[in-house]
C-alpha cells in the first residue's frame, strides 16, 4: 500500500518540524497536504493511514487537509501547457504530441501546519 509508505514518511516530516519547536511540543490541528494527480496517492486512503498512524502519539487529533493538484504538462514541440487526459494518451490537444515534461502533479509535500503553543 502506498500510502502506508507516504504516511511513514509525513510522520518523519512532523517529527523533524516538532523538534524545531524543542522544548515545547506544538498542538497541531491540521496538517495541509498539497497531493498531485499523478502522485499515485489515493486521497481517502492516506486521511485513513494518517489517523491510525497518529493514534496515541503527540499528533492525535491532528487532521490531515488535503489539496488536489491536477496534472499539467508542457508539449516541447509547440510550448503549450495543458491538462492532459488519458484517454487521449496524455497527449498535447493542438499538437498531438506525445507529454515529455511534467509541469505539476507530483507533488506531495505539506504546504502548512495549524497549530498552536501550549502556555
């Protein structure tokens, strides 16, 4: 399951974020999540991986709000960016030119955490 393997991976992410904070230990209420459309990352399956992985730790609570990014490539033949369709094979629209270059929509990275301070 990958997702599994990409929540192991947002968990070390908090860690290291929680560690900045030393010696206090933030209270987090949302991580924010930017998940691109051809990141193979199922949407509903990482919220899941997330709340049983948190579970018990200085995160529980803590949601996990994920943004959609679609997928944009760049046809080098005629310099258009558009979104491209698997159904047409990913293919440019004016050119038909096979996508060489991805623009967006690998992204999986967590554009910014809500927390707060205990007093």
């Amino acid at each position: 399951m990958h997702e599994v393997d990409m929540t192991r991976a947002l968990l070390l992410a908090m860690e290291g974020w929680r560690q900045s904070h030393t010696p206090q230990v933030p209270r987090v209420g949302t991580v924010h999540l930017q998940v691109g459309a051809f990141t193979c990352v199922e949407p509903d399956q990482l919220v899941f991986t997330w709340q049983a992985a948190i579970r018990n730790s200085w995160l529980e609570g803590a949601e996990l709000a994920i943004e959609p990014v679609a997928l944009l490539g760049r046809c080098l033949r005629c310099s258009a960016t558009y979104a491209p369709e698997p159904e047409r094979g990913y293919r440019s629209p004016c050119c038909e030119h096979p996508m060489e270059e991805i623009v967006q929509g690998r992204e999986l990275r967590i554009s910014s955490v809500g927390y707060h301070l205990p007093q």
